[in-house]
C-alpha cells in the first residue's frame, strides 16, 4: 500500500500531507542540502509520535525529526528520504510556575514566544539564539543553541531539567534531573548580583521535552 494512505488510516488524514509543495517545504533547512521526504507527519501529541515511530520501525521507514527548520548544518534534512516528522502543531506553553520558575512546554513552541511568555510573568529565560523568532524549542534542545548571553549565562542545556522523548521503537520515556547542568563559571561579583529569580527554566513535553527546574536551589549554595 502507498506510505501516505497507510500514515493516513493509521494517524488520520488531518496530520498526513503528500502534497508536492508541503514536500518540498519540508525538504531541507538553512544550509544548501536537501532531500524530499515521501510524506510529513505533523504530529499534534505525543500519542501521534509514538504511534507513527511504531509503524516505521516496524517497517523499517527512515524518519526524520524537524522544528522550525531553520538549522545550518542540514539536521532536518531527510536525507534517507521516508518521513518528515514536523513538531511545529506541538506548540502549546502548557505551563509557566512563577513560585519554582519551571515551564513545561511542547517542542514546537518558538523560542521568542517562550522567552515573551515568562517576560510576561517577570522571569528570564536566557538563551538566545539569533533564529529564536523561527526556531523551536525543540530544535534549540536537539542543537544545544546558544546566543550571545551563552557567554554569562550558557546554553540551552542549562536550563532543561526534564525531557519526555520518544525512542524509535515507540516506548515513551520521561526524565527529569534535580538540577539543570551548570551554566559556565561566573565572576564572584555577578553571582552575588544574580536574584534568585533571575531564570526560569523549562520542562517540556513531547518527543522532545524538558524540565527546567529551579535554579534559585543552585544560586542559594
Ligand atoms: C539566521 C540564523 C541564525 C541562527 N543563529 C543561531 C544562534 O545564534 N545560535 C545557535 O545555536 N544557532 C543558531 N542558528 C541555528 C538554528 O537556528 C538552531 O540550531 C536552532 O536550534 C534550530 O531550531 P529549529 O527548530 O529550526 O530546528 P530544525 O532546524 O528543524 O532541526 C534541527 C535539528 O533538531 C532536530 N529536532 C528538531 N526538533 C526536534 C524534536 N522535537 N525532537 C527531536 N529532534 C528534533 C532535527 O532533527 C535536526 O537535527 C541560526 C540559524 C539561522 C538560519
């Protein structure tokens, strides 16, 4: 049986596209490589992902995972062709704890949209890659992306305490750390200045997910 129809009659024709132009939209990123899958997926829970990387292992289908597509280095290139698996409808901040400084979000939320989010609820979330208004959390975490504030602040790993993920033969797995990796050392004189609520860090759902749990507990050693 074709791929699209099976996708279709296992995941619903609402998240299955063969169209050439949403092929071709999905065939590379920023960089000069590209490739066209035979079908996107764009899966809307972690249900979707599971049941799709059940299918493919099973019958041996590449897939390849992908956010906003605005990497450099050909990462969301289906370059085996098969599935583009698009995480961008699993875009929800599902929640921002002022009191613990933790969100827990879904992967294909953009990056500028997070960052917005906790401004909005007076915390910080440091990382700033200069694509953050096209990429994806989700992406920021497969890369470990950074931005200029790296420098002080580090990178994307700094701040996840926690991820959901799918493994290739389906099974859903979820960890969460008590304390993100330590951002790079700091002068004394900056930590002193450092409020205890000056990140928030997330937890975020889906193949890709991450907890970022609170820092304040790291700051006041
Ligand atoms: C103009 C421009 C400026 C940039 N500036 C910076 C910068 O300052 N700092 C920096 O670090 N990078 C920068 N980048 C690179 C890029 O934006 C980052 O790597 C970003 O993290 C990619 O996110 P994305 O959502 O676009 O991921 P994509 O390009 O879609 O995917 C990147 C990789 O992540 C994987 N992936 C994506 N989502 C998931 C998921 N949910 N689960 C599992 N794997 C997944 C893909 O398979 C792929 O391997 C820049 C790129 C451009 C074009």
């Amino acid at each position: 049986m074709e791929l699209a129809l099976e996708l279709r009659k296992l995941l619903g024709d609402e998240i299955i596209a063969d169209d050439p132009e949403v092929l071709a939209a999905h065939s590379g990123d920023k960089w000069f490589a590209a490739r066209q899958p035979e079908v996107v997926v764009f899966a809307k829970s972690t249900n979707d992902v599971s049941k799709l990387l059940q299918f493919a292992s099973r019958e041996k289908i590449p897939v390849t995972a992908r956010g906003g597509g605005f990497g450099y280095v050909g990462g969301c290139v289906p370059a085996q062709g098969g599935i583009a698996l698009s995480l961008m409808r699993m875009n929800r901040i599902k929640e921002i704890g002022f009191a613990d400084a933790v969100a827990i979000v879904e992967p294909g939320v953009f990056t500028a949209e997070l960052k917005a989010a906790v401004r909005a609820q007076k915390l910080f979330y440091p990382p700033d890659p200069a694509s953050m208004k096209d990429c994806t959390i989700g992406g920021n975490v497969a890369t470990n992306a950074g931005g200029p504030r790296c420098l002080k602040y580090g990178v994307t790993r700094n701040y996840v305490i926690g991820l959901e993920v799918v493994l290739a033969n389906s099974d859903v797995r979820a960890r969460h750390y008590l304390l993100p990796s330590l951002p790079p050392a700091k002068p004394l004189k900056q930590c002193r200045r450092s409020s205890r609520r000056d990140s928030s860090h997330l937890h975020w759902r889906s193949p890709i997910i991450s907890h970022w749990k609170r820092r304040d507990a790291m700051l006041a050693k």
